[in-house]
C-alpha cells in the first residue's frame, strides 16, 4: 500500500472534494483514493486519457522555477535577498536581534519574527527551500577562543546558541522540507575534534536527508576571502537516490579586488587616529616578537581583504586601507563593508554604523548563495523532468519507519 502527500490543492478542489464527502459520508482518503482508483480502471478500458500529450517547454533552468522558502536566523536577509533574485518567494523568516529586525523591516517591508525558540513548527508555512546561517560563534575559532579563555561551554555545551542546531533539525523535522541550505563557518568540521560535525551531520541523516557539504571562499564574488561551509540537504523521500548536485564554481573571469568596491571620497572619521595607529602597530609588533600571527592587515586595492568579522566595528584592524606614507589608514565605511559582502547599493543603511558592521560581519554573502541556489534549482528541475512533481511519504510513515 503505498502513501503520498499532496500539498497547496486548489481552493475549488478543496471545496469540491468537501462537498463531496459531506455528500457520501466518507472521509477525504476515502473519496481521494475512490477518484484515483475510478480513473486508472478507466484509463487501462480506454475511456479517457489523464493528462495530455506531453509538450516540450524550453524554459530557462532555474530562472523561471518558481518556489517558496523560509529563511531562519535570518540576520539581515541576505539569504532572502539571493533567493528572491532566483524567483524564491519569502513565506516566512525569523531573526531576534531588533536592530537586524529594524533593517528587514526598512529592506523588505516587513518585519521577520522573533526568536526561533518560541515559534511552533505548526506556525511556519510549508516551504520547498529551509534556509538558515544557523548561529555560529559556538563554533568559530574566535567564539572558541574567547570562550575558552572566560571559561565558558562551547558548540553543543552552549545552551544559549549552539542548541539552536537542534530546535533547527526540529523545524526540519516537522516541515520536512525537500531541500535545506545551511550555513556556517569553516570551523564546524573541525570544531571538537571533528565530534560536533559527526553530530550535525548524523543528526540530518537520521532525518532521512542526503547531507551535501563543501566549504565555499567567496573570493571568487567579492573581494574577500571569505570562507564558510555549505550544506545542502535533499530530502530522500522527495528525491529518493543520491540527487544530481554540485557546487558551484567561481564564475569566470578577472577575480573582483578591492578597489571595484571602495568610495571615492570616504568620510575623513573612518581615518584611524594617530593613537590607534601607533597602537596597533606597537601590537602587532609585540605579537610578532612572541611568533604569533596577530596584527592589523593592510589590504592592497589591488587585492583581496582579510574576512570581515563582527568585531570590525571595535578597530577595523583586520581590514585597513592605507592612505600614502605619513598618513594613518582608514577603515572600511558601512557602505564599503556591504559591498565587500556582495549587498547591491540600493539596500539603504538604516542603523548606526556600529550595528551596520556588526550585521554585515555575520551576514552571508549573497552572490554566493545565490549561486549555490542556482545549483539546487536546476537538480528539482532536472528531477521534476523525469518525475513530474515532488511526492513524498507522509511524516506519520517516516517517522513508523524510523521506530520500526
């Protein structure tokens, strides 16, 4: 006996198949399964043919494929801002920090709900894509290390943010949706031994879901190296076998440097003072000393920068641009760091340049997403090609089948 999930029926079928059981007293998968059954018997007498003479449809792959998605730990939405250029419709986000909020609100005319903690899975529309830059600074080599160094748990120890992972892998439980793309640092695979990958990623599997990572520098978009795991999730019930999926590579061409991003005439406050500049220098020179790599980075224009992190906003110090000799660098403005993340100009700066650097320092690159979304519409395209549409297994037979 097999099973199948239908999902977004046309109101007038609804209302129709309602109709119809108030009228014969039967449930809908009574009714359902009495419709299906009445037309194959009159298929195979050759009383009617169910579908028409397929017609081939040149249509652009993936740009014309329309799908919904929901975008978790949005942050500022670059997740939302790269699938919504691939034809993604955002039904649903979610961030809890009220100054990202307060940039959604200005950038997308609404304002994504709170924190994830508190919204029932029920709640969350259903979705074809989960996206989601799960929290990181449990992970990361900085959060690590200043963990470390306050004696406090980190990765899955740390209730506060590395749990999330799970009220994430709980969201994908109950939604089950047929594709995710997560997001985090580079550091996740390594982070513990290796131990807190094994976890996220047996945590997926046991969800039924193929587990595609790869480590991905933005270098190849924007003039940053930048380098963050991504990891995409095909739902096996949906796709069945191992899908047909790669990541993308860098597109060709000239590598964008620096000095494609950098203003004109940038605002003499980002020029470091003279007694930062002295400090840093004296820093990085005592650090040198000692043989460690501590120390600001003075990026060419003819190059790439260092990874713009959230602290950017205390000094700059990991990205400074130099202003000619005898004169001290300057940092990068709000406007320079959104574009170094791969954000278009037209995306207005509403909060204070403080939380503007804090926000682009853990937000996602945009045209990175982008193209690996790119890569996941054209493996439902090419599967919708020979299958037709995306079926699946209830939940109720999924979870059976994991107690059995």
């Amino acid at each position: 006996m097999g099973n199948m999930l239908i999902r977004r029926v046309p109101a007038e079928v609804d209302s129709w198949i309602e109709e119809e059981c108030s009228r014969y007293r039967v449930s809908r998968q009574e009714f359902v399964v009495s419709v299906l059954q009445t037309a194959y018997e009159r298929k195979y007498e050759g009383q009617m043919t169910l579908f028409p003479t397929p017609r081939t449809v040149e249509r652009a792959v993936p740009g014309t494929l329309p799908f919904k998605f929901i975008d978790l730990f949005s942050g500022i939405g670059g997740f939302r801002i790269a699938l919504e250029k691939l034809g993604g419709s955002c039904a649903f986000s979610c961030e809890w920090d009220r100054y990202a909020q307060k940039t959604q609100k200005a950038w997308f005319n609404e304002e994504p709900a709170g924190d994830i903690r508190k919204i029932k899975p029920a709640d969350i529309p259903d979705h074809d894509i989960l996206a989601a830059g799960f929290p990181c600074q449990p992970f990361s080599i900085a959060g690590v290390s200043k963990k470390n160094s306050l004696g406090r748990p980190h990765g899955f120890r740390c209730a506060q943010q590395g749990n999330l992972f799970f009220t994430l892998a709980t969201i994908i439980e109950a939604k089950r949706p047929p594709v995710a793309i997560l997001e985090n640092v580079k550091n996740l695979q390594s982070h513990d031994g290796g131990r807190t990958w094994q976890v996220i990623r047996e945590t997926l599997r046991d969800l039924d879901y193929v587990v595609c990572p790869a480590v991905i520098d933005a270098a190849g978009w924007v003039p940053q190296h930048r380098e963050r795991i991504f990891i995409v999730c095909f739902d096996r019930q949906v796709f069945r076998e191992e899908p047909d999926f790669t990541f993308p590579e860098p597109p060709a061409g000239p590598r964008p440097k620096l000095a494609d991003i950098l203003e004109a005439a940038p605002p003499e406050k980002y020029t470091l003072s003279p007694h930062l500049w002295n400090y840093l220098q004296e820093y990085a020179r005592r650090h040198q000393e000692k043989g460690n790599g501590f120390g600001f980075g003075l990026a060419s224009p003819d190059g790439i920068t260092r990874t713009l992190s959230a602290r950017y906003y205390k000094d700059g110090s990991e990205i400074l641009i130099p202003q000619g000799k005898g004169r001290p660098p300057r940092r990068l403005t709000p406007r320079e760091c959104a574009r170094l993340m791969g954000f278009p100009d037209e995306y207005t700066i509403v909060v204070s340049d403080t939380q503007a650097y804090r926000q682009f320092g853990n937000a996602v690159v945009p045209p990175v997403v982008e193209a690996v979304g790119r890569e996941v519409l054209r493996t439902i395209s090419g599967f919708l090609k020979q299958k037709g549409c995306l079926v699946k297994s209830p939940v109720a037979a999924y979870r059976s089948r994991k107690a059995s």
